[in-house]
C-alpha cells in the first residue's frame, strides 16, 4: 500500500540516502526494457539514464524535458562526474515517455526527505500533477516533471549522481573480474578503467556487456567535493548550437505528410459552453476542410494555418456562459476584501502566541494586492495529433511528458498503451505547460479524433494563448505586525486570500517570537496554475515590502534591520550582505534615484536583489541596475545559474512593471504583447549576479530569481519618493512629485 | 494564384493568395520552420527574416509586397556554417529556450551590417523582439563584443 511505502521513506529519514538510492536504481528486468525502448545498435544501458556504446561514448538519457534551463547540460555533467567520463565523449538524449524513465520516484524522495513534508503536503508545482493521483503508488511512479526548480535538487542529487557512481562501480567490477585482481586496485579516468600495477586498461565499451550483468549499488561511494572536475564548471549549454541556426524543432516546428492545421476560438468565458456556431460565414474558402464542434469551442481545420485561422476569426459562435458572463476585475477585488474582512479565516501555521500576540505594542498593518498574470511563453501553445485504428500519437512541448500521455489517454478513454506521445523542446514553459494545464492538448486530441486517419496540428494564437492561460493568481494579504520600542517585530499576522490551500512561501525566515498566517478562501471562475515561482512569486512581494515598511517605521536603515532579523541564520545573511555589498549599499544616490533591497529564500536558494532606480520628472520609472546574490548550496553550473538568476529577474520585472490580467464579462481583457508588455533591451537593466556558496542541500535555479524583484523595485521606488506601492503592477501608479 | 517569392537565394512558384503572411508561406509552403511565430501582429519579432537584407516581421508581412525581394531566413543566413553572430550568441551563451532566437539574430545581423558599431542605445532602439526568457544582458554582451572587435 502507498502509505506504507512512505512510512518506510519517512521513517528512514535519517538515513533518506539509501533509502531513496534503493527506488532509483533499476532491476535488471528495467533495463532489458530500457534497452528494447532507448538504446541504438552499439549502445547499452547499464543503469538508470546511462547508456554505454562499444566506442567508449557515454550518453546520458534525461528524465525531462528541455525549456531553457540548462538542465540538459547540468544533469549529465553530474552523472559523468562520477563516472569518471570524459566530457567530449558524453551525449544527452530525452528519455522516452515511457514509465520506465518516469522521474516521479525521485520527485518523491526528494520531496519526503528534503523538505519534512508527508505525503498530505505536497510542493504548489506538483500539485496539479498530483491532485488525484500522489495517494496511488502507480500515478506517481508515471511522473516525469520538469518544474518547481527540481531538476538538478532531484533528479540530480539522487539519481544521476547515484546512477553515474553506481555504473562506474560496476564497470570496475567487470575489469577487476576479467584481470582477475581486487577492485580496490583499479581506478578510472576518461572512459576507461586502469589497473595501474600492472599498466592494463580497459575502455567503458569492453565492459559494458559485463557490467550490466552486476545489480547496481544502492548506496556507491560518491567523490568528495574536493575531486570534481566536471561539477561546478561553466561547461557551455550543449543544446546551444542547435538554437542559433534555427534547427531545434519545437512542437510547433513539427511537419508529417498530409498533415492539416487547426485554428481554434474558445469560449472567452472561461468555463462556457458552445451553443451553436453558424458554419456558412466561412463556407466557399479555399482550403477548409472542417468545422470541429467542442465543447468549449469551435475549430476550424485547414490545409494551411493562416487559411484556418482567418477563418476561425469569421465565425461568431454562441456560447453558453452559465452566470460567470458578468464578472469583472472589481468584482473579484470586493470578493477578496469581503474575505479578509469576513474573519472566516482557516488557520495555516501558528508559532509562539500568534494572532493573540498583537497589541499591546505598537501595531503596523497594510494589505498588499498582486495581479493576475499569463506566462505568455515565447512559442504559443500547440500540439500535434493523429486519431488511427483506435490509437493517438501525438507531438508537444510539455513539462511532463508522461503526464501528457497519461492525460491524452484519459480524454480519448483508450487505454495508455494506445497512446504514444513525442516529448519536444518548449519554446517557453515557466509552468503554463506543466500537467492539470493542458487544455491546448485537450483540444488538439479532441480534433484530431474528429479527422480520424490525418495528422492536425492545432496551434493557439496568441490572442487564445493569453486569454486562455492558467493564470498567476489575484491574492490580495493583509500582514500585520507588532512592534517593540526599537521598531522590531514580537508579532506577525499574515491574513491571505487563496483559490486553493495555505501557502508555505507564506512563512517568514526573519525571527519573530510570535507568528500567524490564515487563508481565507475566495472563489472564482478564473483558472489558475503555477507561474514561475508559484507562491513566492507573490508573498516575496508582500513581505519583503512589509518587512521594509517596518524598517523604516523604526527609522533604521532597511539592510541593517533585516540583519537584525537574521542573526540566527548566517547563510540568509551572507547572501544579503554579498548583494548589499556588491551593489554599494549605503553610497549616495542623486537625487530622483532610489535603492531598494529584497531577499527571498524559495526552490532551496536564497535570493538577494538590490535595485537601483530612476524616477523622471513625469514620473516614468526606469529600472537601472540589478545587483542580485545566490546562494544554491553548490551550483553545478555556475554561468548556467547566473543565466537562470538572470532570466528570472527579467521575468519577474516584466511582471512588477507592466504585467496584470483584468477580467471584463468574465473574459480576459488582454489579447497580445501591446496590451501586456513586457521586459526589452529598452527596458532591461544592467544585471549583476554574483553566486554565493554554503554547506546547504543544492537549491533549485529557474524560480528563486523571481521573487525578490518586484519588493526590490518597489523598496527603491520608496526610497526614491516616499510613495508606497502595495499593488502591482507599477505602471498603475502615479509616480510624479505632485502626487506624493 | 501564382505567386513567385525568392528564399535564402532560390525561386519558389507558389499557388498561393497575395494577402497570404510570409511568415506561414515560410513555415507551412516552403517547409522552412526556423522562422517562428510568436504574437501574429509584429509586436515579439520572433518572425524576423530579412527582405532584401532589412530587418522585417513576417507575420504581417503580404506574400505580393515581397515578389522580386531577396527574402533570407535563419537557413539562409547558416548556409555556409555559423556567421559571426552566431558564434557570438555560442560564446556568450545566449539562448535560452531558444524560441526568439532566430529573430533575435536576424534583428542583430541587420543591424550590424548598417552599423558595425552598434552602440546599447543603438541595438536597443532598433531590436526591439522579445525574449521571455531574458537573455537580454546576454544579447547585450555579445553584441559589445562584436562591435567592438570591428574596430
């Protein structure tokens, strides 16, 4: 049974390594499964995600799938590391969706061991994914996420670490056998195993056959720190080359013969139903071919995309939209406020006296508000598909891809095995793709079986991309704290609407005797999902902020009081004292100009951001300059974190300057990029990240970025002007002199 | 309709309407799938390809207002291996999820070809594509670094 599975795992906490090492290393059986599926003519799996050809070449099967992040580099740089390979001799592959490379199990581990969490609990980026099936053994085996910055924190650590020891053990195993010496006395380097006393070598490729026959260690030595030569290096990205000459396929990039495009217009309220939808508006155009009815919407398939396209633009289909045709942004601001002030709070986490503990002192309160926000990834959402003899095969970019095709299956109701899904590189992912967000897959399936025996490729403009999105949500928070005579906090109350459950990233690092947070819940009809670091994305903002104002309202220098509050912690410290001192705190700033600081711990790294700004004369802010600290634990690669840290910055930034999703008649009101703007190299600051390293766990990259942007924009703003944003995003607020 | 458009050098009759957007005739007729779409109003620059060596987004580009151009695509551009700027962008290590790439490289090229020195003011102004990944500092560097070698 599951539960009992986990009570092992939980239970063996302090010794969490072998344990989890045991459910990531394969049975032979898996591996003879592993070969039929992955492995070419030559080539041999010896354990998980490493295979070994007869000319020594090591390649490395990722359980992912690539949006940008490096970890197709960072991954097999932590497996040949502890193989001993030579790096100009490793490849990297996607690994199949096939349960036989699922990434759940190590997902799981990492998860029950890393984060003291039971199986009640589980990451907002998995959530989705799991909802329903994290209770059952076999529905968490089948994942194969890519997301919630846990790649390198997982996949990493406890598999391709394991997998890249354990196959060397056993490669030496196999030597030592042949030669008929201890295998103490034989050692690696370069693809090869040495016996140095007698001067004899063998290549990774003689042994391969041999080794595999050994059951993989569960518990193989791992190189100490001191020994890396790969880990830790700045190795260039391996999927570059491929990116600057226009070769990478993407889902949309995919073309099979007699293949026909679909255009599609969904119901703009979210939720409606399509009544009816008069064909003849389009009847006589060349190159229709169908006019697919769904549920919630109507597509219009053609030979080509922009035939199909046009075309969808001249249908005015009705749509049923049950009482949600009438909502707007207000109204949703007035369900948030009435919950907050309704009291009906459930208690998320309690520490000291809490809530009871307010008063007396001096108590400071404000209410912060953040937008809704779309992902608006690069490549528009699409998937291709072919309904034959009962069975989909079906091509995408998504962030699970067994996910996706255990989700094909279940909308087609054919069994999974009827299922093929082909994994793609993602033009953009930051969580729109990840599994419980795959409409644009829903749709795709559901045309493609309506056009049985022909290959669809069903593309979302840019318009249904955006208004059609699982957004960040609207959350509105309340904090409030009591202060001591010398303006520090004995108390914190965070009060925070949700469209789903408590919120960890909640939580304050800062040491407060006296804590309490409660959720007070609003519906709505809004579909929402995990945006770049989900949670943190949005409480970073509210109480770094908050922490600011309580700086200033004790009339101490912001820095100097989050030190205060950060004693008991040296690595959240060091890292804000590497930004503060990168970025010249305390040196004059010129008039117009401000600086603000944030810090935010998420995804296992603590993220430090300092923001120096301009405030014109009419008011327009520019964001000049952006000195960031990191600290990951250890990074694997290095300037493929600083990518990351960079990427995340701007990606946060697009959102504190310009990013919001209104609702108007149910429906969003943005459409395309002039009405949801975002970073440009006009806009872009000078960045500077500097990486700090601790004794930490490895921390994720992709996420931890984000949240300490917009507090260190709107910390600078105030200390610009003394104007106190607590609603994003900026460009709503009237920055000028006149208005402070 | 016959429609003859000249791609990366070669000729292509094309039965296709003359309001047909190059960037569809690029992808879905020719099979040419490095140009790529992103927002479908010439907003993101994604779609960039040059005419006639310029800099133009084909997304709300008419197929009849380009006959007779030399239309080049990211293919053409690599056809006799990587240009300058595509071994900055290797060096540099710019992309990212790589989506906005291509544009993003035959926005630069365009540039650098009128002005070898291109200034920050001078890329910002005139690549105004987008990238959601944010590799902006990056593209920034990398194009430093080009017009500063042309000195």
């Amino acid at each position: 049974m599951a539960s009992t599975r986990r009570m092992v795992l939980l239970g063996g906490l302090g010794t969490a390594g072998a344990l989890v090492v045991g459910y990531a290393l394969w049975p032979s059986h898996r591996l003879e499964l592993a070969n039929a599926i992955a492995a070419k003519p030559g080539e041999r799996f010896i354990n998980n995600w490493i295979k070994i050809a007869s000319d020594d070449t090591v390649t490395v099967v990722v359980p992912h799938c690539d949006m940008g992040t490096g970890i197709f580099t960072a991954l097999p740089q932590m497996a040949a590391e502890e193989l001993d390979a030579d790096w100009s001799k490793v490849k990297v592959e996607t690994a199949p969706s096939d349960s036989v490379f699922a990434n759940g199990p190590l997902a799981e581990g990492f998860i029950l061991s890393t984060q003291n969490m039971n199986a009640d609990q589980i990451p907002a980026f998995l959530r989705g994914t799991v909802a329903n099936t994290f209770r059952t053994v076999a529905g968490y085996m089948d994942l194969q996420v890519t997301g919630g910055s846990s790649a390198v924190r997982a996949t990493g650590v406890y598999g391709m670490r394991i997998a890249g020891a354990a196959a060397r053990e056993m490669l030496v195993k196999a030597a030592a056998a042949r030669w008929n010496v201890n295998a103490a006395d034989c050692t690696t380097k370069s693809n090869r195993v040495l016996h140095t006393a007698s001067g004899r070598s063998f290549g990774y490729g003689e042994l391969v056959a041999d080794a595999a026959t050994y059951s993989p260690s569960e518990n193989p030595t791992l190189k100490p720190k001191s020994q890396y030569t790969l880990v830790g290096k700045s190795i260039p990205r391996v999927d570059i080359p491929k990116k600057v000459d226009g070769t990478t396929t993407y889902g949309v990039d995919v073309t099979l013969p007699n293949m026909l495009y679909a255009a599609i217009k969904i119901s703009p309220v979210f939720g409606g139903k399509l009544t009816s939808v008069d064909p003849g508006a389009i009847s006589g155009r060349r190159g229709i071919k169908k006019v697919v009815h769904l549920d919630d919407a109507v597509v219009v398939v053609a030979d080509r995309f922009w035939r199909a396209r046009d075309a969808v633009a001249e249908l005015n289909p009705v749509f049923d939209n049950g009482a949600n045709g009438t909502v707007t942004s207000g109204q949703l601001t007035a369900r948030r406020s009435a919950a907050l002030k309704s009291g009906d709070f459930k208690k998320d986490m309690t520490t000291g006296n809490g809530a009871d503990a307010l008063g007396g002192a001096h108590l400071i309160e404000a209410t912060y508000t953040v937008p809704y926000l779309a992902h608006a990834t690069m490549e528009p959402m699409n998937a291709t598909a072919i309904f034959e003899d009962g069975a989909l095969e079906v091509w995408s970019g998504t962030q699970d891809g067994l996910g996706a095709r255990a989700f094909i299956a279940k909308t087609a109701n054919i069994a999974i095995e009827k299922v093929t899904f082909h994994l793609l590189p993602m033009g953009g992912g930051f969580g729109r793709r990840l599994p419980g967000f795959f409409n644009f897959l829903e749709h795709a399936v559901r045309t493609a079986m309506a056009m049985p025996g022909t290959p669809v490729k069903l593309i979302y403009t840019r318009e249904q991309d955006m208004q059609h999105d699982y957004y960040r949500p609207n959350v509105t928070n309340r904090l409030r704290a009591s202060v001591d005579r010398s303006g520090m906090p004995s108390s914190w109350v965070s009060d925070y609407t949700t469209d789903a459950g408590a919120n960890s990233e909640a939580h304050i690092v800062y040491k407060v005797d006296n804590q309490a947070y409660r959720t007070a819940k609003v519906e709505t009809h809004i579909p929402v999902g995990p945006w770049r670091s989900v949670e943190a994305s949005w409480h970073g903002f509210f109480v770094e902020s908050f922490v600011d104002e309580l700086a200033h309202a004790a009339r101490k220098d912001p820095l100097e009081y989050r030190r205060e509050l950060l004693a008991h912690s040296p690595r959240h410290l060091a890292t804000l004292n590497l930004a503060a001192e990168k970025a010249g705190w305390g040196t004059p700033l010129p008039a117009g100009k401000g600086r603000g600081i944030a810090m935010v711990e998420s995804f296992g790294t603590v993220v430090a951001h300092v923001a120096d700004i301009t405030i014109g004369p009419d008011g327009a802010l520019k964001v000049d300059r952006i000195v960031s600290a990191a600290d990951a634990g250890m990074t694997v690669n290095p300037d493929g974190m600083k990518a990351q840290i960079e990427g995340a910055i701007i990606y946060g930034l697009s959102a504190a300057l310009n990013g919001e999703i209104t609702i108007d008649k149910g429906a969003v009101v943005q459409a395309n990029f002039p009405d949801y703007e975002v970073v440009r190299l006009q806009t872009c600051p000078a960045i500077e990240v500097h990486l700090h390293e601790s004794d930490a766990q490895i921390g994720g990259a992709g996420e931890p970025g984000v949240p300490p942007v917009a507090p260190a924009v709107a910390n600078a703003i105030f200390a610009a002007t003394g104007i106190r944003v607590r609603e994003l995003p900026f460009k709503n607020h009237n920055l000028t002199v006149a208005s402070r | 309709m016959s429609i003859q458009l000249k791609i990366n050098g070669k000729i292509h009759d094309l039965d296709i309407e003359p309001d047909a957007p190059l960037l569809w005739v690029i992808r879905d007729e020719v099979g040419l799938t490095g140009t790529k779409f992103g927002c479908g109003v010439a907003q993101c620059g994604a779609c960039t390809v040059h005419v006639n060596g310029n800099a133009q987004r084909s997304c709300v580009t008419p197929v009849s207002s380009v006959v007779g151009a030399e239309i080049t695509t990211i293919e053409g551009l690599s056809a006799n291996g990587l240009t300058p700027v595509q071994q900055a962008w290797i060096d540099h290590q710019v992309p990212q999820c790589g989506y906005c790439q291509s544009g993003m490289i035959m926005a630069v090229s365009a540039l650098l070809k009128t002005k070898p020195h291109a200034t920050d003011e001078d890329l910002a102004s005139a690549v105004t594509n987008i990238c959601r990944c944010g590799t902006y500092p990056r593209i920034r560097n990398a194009v430093r670094a080009l017009a500063n070698e042309k000195v």
